[in-house]
C-alpha cells in the first residue's frame, strides 16, 4: 500500500477482504445475515445469469441422446437445482422452497464429494455424481471451472 492510500480498519482486521474474489457477493452482508432470505438473482458465489447461461451452454453442448452423459446430466441438474427450478436436490433428494441457499448448495456439494469418496454410499453413477460436484463447486465459487 502506497502513503497516500488509507486503509479502512474494518478491511484490515477481516482477511476475507483480502480474497482475489472481492467483487463476488458478500455472504456477510445485511442481505444475507438470514440465512432463511433466498434471493431469487443469485446462488452460491455465481449470478443468476451465470448459472442460466452455464445449463444453455452445457444443454446447448449436450443436445441429443447420443452426446448427453451421465456427467453433463449431473451438471445440468445441479445447474436447475440451483436456480430452484429442479424439484429435488440432485444427490441427497432433498426438497425445498425456491433456489436453495448457500448452506444447502454447501450441504449438497458435500454430499456429492462424499459419494465420490466412497462408493459404498453412492446412490447414483459416479460420473452423475462428478458433474454435481463440478457444477455446484463453480456455483459456490470453489472452481473456476465451469462444467
């Protein structure tokens, strides 16, 4: 930091503003101190027209029965889940109200690393289960790839 720039305390003592996403949406801010307020423009780290975009691009790639896998089908039902546009969560199978919130998005991206960890527990193919967890880890914001 160079002597002419000041820097705001509140910044210094939280090292989460020190993070190289600092224009992704704050998890802290009012807006989300209830983690019962579900807002309908975002999931996870990633907009809403992120995710949009992401499932048309994947379903656009993925057109056809001969060129859809099990790893697209996983990530494109992460994708709606995620907009609260798939019914069901697309490991666990839990319901909910809308698009889910960052804890539940969290919950179900665990759920699917732990099915890919042990596959004496995994409920559905292992390459359904990749492209959940690849999905919903660019959606939380725990990869830059995009699936």
């Amino acid at each position: 930091m160079n002597p002419q720039q000041t820097q705001d305390p509140a910044r210094s003592a939280d090292p989460r503003h020190d993070s190289p996403r600092h224009d992704s949406p704050r998890h802290d801010s009012p807006r989300h101190a209830d983690p019962r307020h579900d807002d309908p423009r975002e999931a996870g780290v990633r907009s809403r027209a992120e995710i949009e975009h992401a499932h048309a691009a994947l379903d656009a790639a993925a057109a056809g029965p001969d060129r859809q896998t099990q790893l697209s089908r996983g990530s494109l039902a992460a994708y709606l889940w995620a907009l609260g546009l798939g019914a069901p969560a697309p490991v666990t199978g839990t319901r909910g109200d809308g698009a889910p919130g960052a804890e539940a998005l969290a919950a179900e991206l665990d759920a699917a690393a732990s099915q890919l960890e042990d596959p004496a527990h995994r409920s559905v193919p292992r390459d359904y289960v990749r492209g959940v967890h690849d999905a919903l880890a660019w959606v939380c914001g725990r990869s830059e790839r995009r699936p």
